[in-house]
C-alpha cells in the first residue's frame, strides 16, 4: 500500500537546514530499501512530501519515527493511505524488495 506523508516544519530555516543532511541520508536509506517512492520539500519551503510504500501504515509511521526530522521534533508529520488509480503501475514497478 502507499501513503502520502506530508511534513510541516515547526522550527526556524536555519534548524532544518543544519539538520538536512542527516534527514536525507535516512530518507535515502529507506529509498534502498524500497520504502521510499519520492520525496521533497515544498516551494516555498514550509515542510515536505514523501510518498512511501509499506505492507500497512502503522509500519509506514515506524519508518517516519527514525526520520531525524521527526525524532529532533523538526517537523510534524501527517500520514495519510493513498489508493493511487492512475500511474499506480508505474508506482508498483519499483517495488521490488519486501516491504517493511
């Protein structure tokens, strides 16, 4: 299943970009693993978007937990299911690996 996880930055610029590099670097983690679909932040930048895939959401919000933007408390986080209906074959083609 896939889900929408959008973030919303609760700290200053300054704090989310001194802690960038170590978001990225998980969310590139979960990327090899095949949990993470596509991700970015949000112009202006106010917060961000992943798409995720995982077997349900509660493992979906396990991954988001080690994220370090949501474990310094940088930014909140909304997981939302998403039933994908155009496009969802592309989705589905990279997923190769179990997911978690």
């Amino acid at each position: 299943m896939f889900a929408i996880v959008t973030l919303e930055y609760l700290v200053p610029l300054e704090t989310v970009l001194a802690n960038t590099d170590d978001h990225r670097a998980y969310l590139r983690s979960l990327h090899a693993q095949g949990n993470l679909v596509a991700s970015g932040p949000f112009v202006p930048r106010t917060g961000g978007m992943l798409i995720m895939a995982g077997r349900d959401l509660e493992a979906i919000a396990a991954l988001t937990r080690d994220d370090p933007f949501h474990s310094r408390k940088i930014a909140r986080y909304e997981i939302r299911e998403w039933a994908p209906t155009i496009g969802d074959e592309l989705l589905k083609q990279g997923l190769e690996r179990p997911l978690a």
